[in-house]
C-alpha cells in the first residue's frame, strides 16, 4: 500500500491570471518514491455566501508545504476518507479558513490523482471501481453574462445541451457548429465583441431575453433541431440580482418581486426549448425557489448552486427546494465532502451535475469525478480557450478508452426530446 511521502505547495496563474495553488503528493513504498499526482485549485467569481473559504494563493501555498505536509506524511494514499478527516480535523473550522478551501481540494484532489498514478489507473477508474460508467452529458456556455461579463447581461450562462446526441463525441460536435453558428450571427450584426470569462460569448444584447432567441436561431442554424437534437440551460445565478428582497435586471432597468420573477421565467420556459435553470432564485431566497420547483420542476431541471455550496446538509434540509445539485468541489474543500453530497443528492431523488468554477487552469480532475461517480451531467464553461477545452478533450479520451464497456450515453434518457 502506498503511502504520502510528501506534500508540495505552489502558486501558479489561473484563466483570468489570478494566482492560485497547485499541490503535488508523492507517495512511495518506505522511502522509495513510486508515483506523484497534482491539482490546482479553481476559483469563482459569482460565490455563495456558504462557500468554504479560500486564502489569498501565497498562505495557502505555505499551509501546504508546512502544516498539511506534516499532517498528511505517512498516510496510505488509498484512504481518500483518512486523508480528507485529517485535512478537516487540521483546518478545525466550518469554512475552512485556516488551512484555506483552496489549499484542501489542490491536496485532497492531488491525493487522489497520486493513488491512481500508483496503482496505474486513470482517476475515474480509482472512483468507479469495477462499476460500469457513461460519459457525462455536457452544458455548454454559449453566452456568458453576469459577473463573468461585468454585468452586460444579467444572466449570467446561456448553456446548450445537447440532448439528442448520442455520443460525448457527438454532443462536442454538435456544440462546436452551434457555438460557430453563435458567433457568425453575432459577427453578422456587428455585435462579434470577444468572449467573456468561461469561453461563451461577450453578450452584447438588449435584453435578457435576446439571447434566448439568438440561441434557437444558432441551434437551427447549425443544422439541428431545436429542443430535439440540443436543448437550453440557463444559469440564472440569482443571488447575485437579489438586493432589498428584489430582482434587479440592470440592462432593462427594472426590478421584479420574486414571483414577477417566477412569471417571467415560466413565459421563457413556454416560450423556448429550457431543460434546466441553474439559481433561479437566490440563495437566501428558499420559499420562492420552492414555489418555483414546485410549479415547474416536473418540467424543468432546477439546479441549486449557491443554493446548496455542495453541502450535503443543505440538501437533505432542502426539502424539495430544487431537483439537482451543482457539485464543485473548491466550495466544501475535500473530495470526501463532495461525494458526500453527491449521495445526499441520490437520497433526495435529486440529480447532479459536476461544475468547474469561472476561474480555472488545465487541470481536468473534475472530469474524472464525473465519470467514476456515475454523476449524469458536466458543466465546465464554454468551447473555447483551453481551460474549458483540456475537460472537453479528457473526456473524449476517456470516452475513446471506455469503448463498447461504457454505459448508453445518458443525454437522451435525462432531457426527454420534445419538439420547441
Ligand atoms: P463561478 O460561477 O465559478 O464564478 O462562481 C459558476 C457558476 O455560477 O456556476
Ligand atoms: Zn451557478
């Protein structure tokens, strides 16, 4: 059994160019080193308050090379839940502010790829074990808004999934002509601006709902039928609209109670073809995201992010509040603590997505989770700039390596296909 020899801390640069922290463990059998693993921590801009807490990237660096070093050495790297209880029980507090979120899903993530490179297996495998498992089906960004575009829209993803591809390969493709047909309509109208911080389009439109329709013109223009071959998701990211208990729509200068809110987005679900809505409401508003679930969500995905922070006591007290949950691994800080929720989420009947944060690197743990935990979905931005596309790309190699052994790609089975 391999065991942690050692535990490296240091700061690299991040897609915005932030600083952020990158672990390395090395295990060996006695002293002999025998394999190494590394991860990066992610960073968010559009946060929930209940986030575990990150460090400015240099202390974290230093908890790494000194306290989590000392506290993880010797450990067997196989134990992902012994070295996440130790990391917990070091750090001591409930948003993990003294040893820094970032710093605990860089190691705990690290831990887990130096385990598989020991035992010479891909990361997904070390999660799944001898579980068949599929490839997630991806939400793609198209358009990117809110707080990763300075608030030139107030929503802030415009996401396609592909709904009736049949393949991880054939959903890529399929987003690949519609984010191309995206742009040369954009670049058409003279509105082509650049892209904001996921990859998705700078969206340069007058209202919130533009972008809806410019998004079925795109899918149709690529060929494909919309809400049959791909489909909308939108991640509203409320909490970031909610100030003085309303809704402010900053580019229609308007702002709407709760249930205005509510009836807006129930005119776009009858009006374009939306399988899922990210944050509909803000995190601390529960009573309206419950009223909302409760009128739309046999219809409708109702994904909780800010709303649940991965915590998995969040979701069992949900009580109906949403119907999946968006898991980031940076906002609770261990993989344990996410998988954690995962299974909370299985209790409650709920589905789940795996996400990437706004600011991220090449690292592609995150894919690996998805697959070796069986989660349906992935989110990791847009198709463009090479953050997003390394996860893409690891996931058709994973997908290339599974072969006939992976289960049906789950896409058409999730997001029933219904003609707009
Ligand atoms: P963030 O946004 O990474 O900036 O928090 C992503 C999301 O809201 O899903
Ligand atoms: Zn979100």
């Amino acid at each position: 059994m391999a065991k942690i020899i050692d535990v490296k801390g240091r700061r690299v640069w991040d897609s915005r160019g932030r600083p952020t922290v990158e672990a390395e463990v090395i295990v060996g059998r006695g002293a002999t080193p025998l394999a190494a693993g590394r991860a990066i921590a992610p960073a968010g801009a559009s946060t929930g308050s209940g986030e575990a807490r990150s460090l400015e990237a240099t202390a974290a660096v230093k908890n790494i090379n000194t306290v989590i070093r000392d506290a993880l050495r010797a450990l067997s790297v196989a134990d992902q839940a012994a070295i996440d209880a130790r990391l917990i029980g070091v750090d001591g507090t409930p948003d993990k502010h003294r040893l820094g979120a970032n710093a605990m899903v860089a190691v705990s993530l690290a831990c887990a790829q130096a385990d598989a490179a020991a035992q010479k297996i891909p990361l997904w495998k070390k999660f799944a074990g001898n579980r068949r498992v599929a490839l997630p089906v991806p939400q793609i960004q198209i358009y990117g808004g809110g707080a990763h575009a300075r608030g030139r829209v107030d929503v802030q993803d415009y996401m396609v999934i592909c709904n009736g591809a049949g393949s991880f390969a054939e959903a890529l493709e399929w987003t690949a002509q519609i984010y191309a047909a995206a742009g040369a309509r954009l670049a058409k109208r003279g509105l082509l601006a650049g892209v904001a911080d996921e990859g998705g389009y700078w969206p340069a439109f007058k209202s919130n709902e533009e972008p809806l329709a410019e998004l079925v013109g795109a899918i149709a223009d690529a060929g494909l039928e919309p809400g049959v071959d791909a489909a909308i998701a939108l991640d509203i990211a409320a909490t970031q609209l909610y100030r003085g208990g309303r809704y402010h729509l900053a580019l229609e200068n308007r702002s709407l109670t709760g249930s205005e809110l509510h009836a807006m987005l129930v005119g776009w679900l009858e009006r374009y073809p939306i399988v899922s809505l990210e944050d509909p409401f803000a995190e601390h508003d529960a009573a309206a995201m419950r009223a909302f679930t409760q009128a739309a969500g046999d219809r409708v995905q109702i994904v909780g992010d800010d709303f649940f922070v991965t915590a998995a006591a969040r979701v069992k007290d949900a009580e109906g509040a949403c119907n999946a949950v968006l898991l980031k691994p940076n906002q609770v800080g261990t993989v344990t603590e996410t998988l954690a929720c995962l299974e909370a989420a299985r209790a409650a009947g709920y589905r789940a997505i795996v996400s990437a944060r706004s600011g991220e690197t090449e690292d592609v743990s995150i894919v690996h989770l998805a697959v070796g935990w069986g989660v349906g979905q992935l989110k990791v931005g847009s198709f463009a700039r090479s953050e997003r596309m390394a996860k893409w790309n690891e996931g058709l190699r994973i997908e290339e390596a599974l072969g006939a052994r992976a289960l049906p790609f789950p896409a058409r089975k999730l997001f029933k296909i219904s003609s707009a």
